[in-house]
C-alpha cells in the first residue's frame, strides 16, 4: 500500500502541472485582450459598426485587429471562441484541490487548534463555501448595486476580505489562503461560463437569425470581464503561497490576504493605464511596495503558543507506536528538527518552512507521508544534504513508513 502514496504524489504533480499550463493560456489570452481592448484607437476609415482597431507586430508579421463593440453586420466564416482555457484551469484546480485538500484532510484542511472538524465537514464546508460564494456574487451583480461599478467592486472587496478572515477560523493557514484562491477563482471562471460566453452566444444567435444584438448583453460581460481582470493577481498569490508559511501561518494572515487583493488592483491599475496610453503611473508601484512592506511586517508578528499537545489522530498512532519509530524519530530530530520547530536554530530560518514542525511525536507521526516522500524515498529534505542524511538514514525513514502502512493494512 505504501506504493500508493507514491503514486498519489506523482498523481498530485501532473494534475498540478495541468493546471499550471491552462492557468497560463488563461491569463495570458486575458492579459492580451484586456491591453488590446485598452490599446483600441478610433478612426474615421472604420467599417459601420467597429469601435476601434489596432496594429500590432509579433514573430516577424504584422497584425490589423478590429473591434465591433456589439457585433459586425455579417457573422464571419470561421470564429474563435475563448473559454477552455478558463474552464480547464479550474477543473483541474478542482481536482488538485481534491487530490492534495481532500485527499489528506487530516494533515493539509484540518487544524484542531482552529476548529476540530471530521474529514467530511471540512470537505463539505469548502464545497459549500464556493458554490455558496458564487451564487452571492452573481446575485450582487444583478442587484440595482450592480449598476454601480466601482461601488460593486467595493463591495465585493469588503465579501472577499470576510470570506479570507472566515476561512482562517475554519481551516489550516495554508488551506485558508488556498481557499480564499479558489473562491476567487471559482467567481473568475462562473462568470466566463454562465455569463460572458452565454451573452455572447446570444448575440451569434442574433446575427444568424438576422436580428440586431441587443447591446445590453455586451455591457454585462464587460463588468464581469473587468471584475476577472481585477481578481487575476491575487488569485495567482494564493495558489503561490503554499510554499510560503510566512504569508499563510501567521498571526494576522487574514489581514495579509486582504492587502493582497490592493496589490492586485494597484498592479493591475498600472498595466490598464499604460495600455490605454494614458500614461505610466509609477506612484503604483510605490504604493504597491509600501503595502508589500507592511505584509512583510504583519508576518513577524509572532502567533501565540498553543497550550498542550494535540492528540496525534487515530490513523497516525501506528507510526507513532511501530518499532522503528525510536530510531526514526532519532533521525528526524537530529536532521531536521533544526529548521522544523517552533523556534528555528539554523541561522537564517525564521519560521519551520510550509510550518511543518517535527518536535514532538505527535508532529513527526503526524508528517509521516511527507517524511517518507520527502526524506525517504528523495532527497528533497534537507535542501542540498546540508544536515549529511546517510543513505543508511534514509532506508531507516522508508522503512518506518513502509512497515507502518503494511501493518496497518493486515490488521
């Protein structure tokens, strides 16, 4: 059975790598609308119908790009539709989020010392919580508040920065921020889904009957466009901050997430007005560093100590009780426990890294699977051997996990 975790890993990679690659033809089909949308120049010599064009140069030829801001008079031979890049990234952010959140509950969704929840209310509040987030959403947009822009986006500032203190009063620092990501993300590709492409399919459908599209439908895709646009950068902040308890594990994490999504706007503000050759607006970048600076600040302020141990969960007794686990623990403790503590020894080291601490026999049991994977069948852990891990020492944690599951199994 300990073939499985394996498995399970490279299962984790690959369904990572997909989404990495279709998160990338997404952004980047939406980064490059968005600045040909703002780069648009008017002129006199334009067919009946067209907004703006623009010329571009790129891989060594030249391209003349219209925009009709309802639709042109004919419907054209062949067209291009832009949505599987959205819909793929998040169907395999959905099942990475399966696969690594669901999949090991226990250890990445669940913390005790926040809120003692079974695998299946943890799994069913994430469900619930991004459907949930979405309906309010669409909602919002359709309220008379909807016809409010800014105002709209305002408001949704103030539900995105509730949803982020909410998410850290239920799950692990890493699954909050992961969450808070997905939320985000699930509004991005809703509003390609159920608003922007079926709007547009109207207004095809209107063409072909010969009908005059309604300009209406056009309108609505835009804010929701123009909400995904905004949303863009911090989605990607959060998916990155797994690998940084710094941002994730802290005090005020929650506050941190909330000054991410300024970044995003202020970032995303400079891209908008340079696009629209409207100027370049470096006070952006300096607020953008100032506000960087204070999350830098927020992420020392040190979180207090839980009083006792947590009980190491039913299923990890069995590493905690097998009987390599003395020498194991030996070897962790001596190899690792220098950076993965509470209070870090190595120089340079200021908080355990992804906050997994292998202190105590209820933490070391508890990473056991990561141990393994990490430090047993790799040599992941330590970065670069700098602790000198012997391959002597490394069979010693494979076969501590290995005999473990194997047990556990045939009982």
């Amino acid at each position: 059975m300990y073939e499985f975790a394996i498995a399970w890993e490279w299962l984790a990679f690959a369904v990572r790598w997909l989404h990495v690659i279709t998160a990338v033809a997404w952004i980047g089909s939406s980064f490059y609308f968005i600045a040909l949308d703002l780069g648009l120049v008017k002129r006199p010599h334009l067919p009946v119908g067209a907004y703006g064009e623009e010329w571009q140069v790129h891989g060594g030829g030249f391209y003349h790009i219209q925009k009709y801001l309802v639709a042109p008079a004919q419907m054209p031979e062949h067209l291009t539709w832009f949505k599987w890049e959205a819909y793929t990234t998040w169907l395999s952010g959905f099942a990475l989020l399966c696969i690594v959140y669901y999949g090991g509950a226990d250890l990445f969704l669940i913390d005790r010392h926040v809120l003692d929840l079974t695998q299946w209310q943890a799994i069913g509040l994430s469900l619930a919580s991004l459907a949930v987030g979405w309906v309010l959403y669409d909602l919002l947009c359709k309220s008379p508040l909807g016809k409010n822009t800014w105002g709209l986006m305002a408001f949704l500032y103030i539900v995105l920065v509730l949803m982020g203190w909410g998410y850290t009063q239920i799950f692990t620092g890493r699954a909050a921020f992961l969450h808070l990501g997905a939320f985000t993300a699930t509004i991005m590709s809703a509003n390609v889904f159920f608003i922007i492409i079926p709007n547009q399919k109207i207004v095809v459908a209107d063409l072909i009957a010969g009908r005059t599209p309604d300009p209406k439908y056009g309108m609505i895709a835009k804010q929701r466009s123009l909400h995904n646009n905004y949303l863009t950068l911090p989605v990607i902040f959060f998916m990155l901050s797994n690998h940084y308890p710094l941002a994730f594990a802290t005090e005020f994490n929650w506050v941190i997430a909330a000054l991410v999504f300024l970044m995003g706007v202020t970032i995303r503000h400079w891209f908008n007005t340079t696009h629209a050759r409207k100027g370049r607006p470096t006070w952006t970048w300096i607020v953008t560093l100032l506000i960087f600076i204070v999350i830098m600040w927020l992420s020392t302020v040190q979180k207090p100590a839980p009083e006792g141990e947590l009980a190491v969960a039913p299923f990890d007794q069995r590493f905690a009780q097998n009987e390599h686990f003395g020498a194991a623990r030996d070897v962790i403790q001596s190899r690792c426990s220098m950076c993965h503590a509470a209070e870090p020894v190595w120089e340079g080291v200021v908080r355990p890294p992804k906050n997994v601490k292998l202190e105590t026999d209820a933490e070391i049991a508890a990473h056991a699977r990561e141990i393994y994977l990490q430090a047993g069948r790799s040599h992941a852990m330590p970065p670069g051997n700098i602790t000198d891990v012997s391959p002597q020492e490394r069979a010693l944690l494979v076969a501590w996990f290995e005999s473990s599951v194997e047990k556990g199994t045939s009982q």
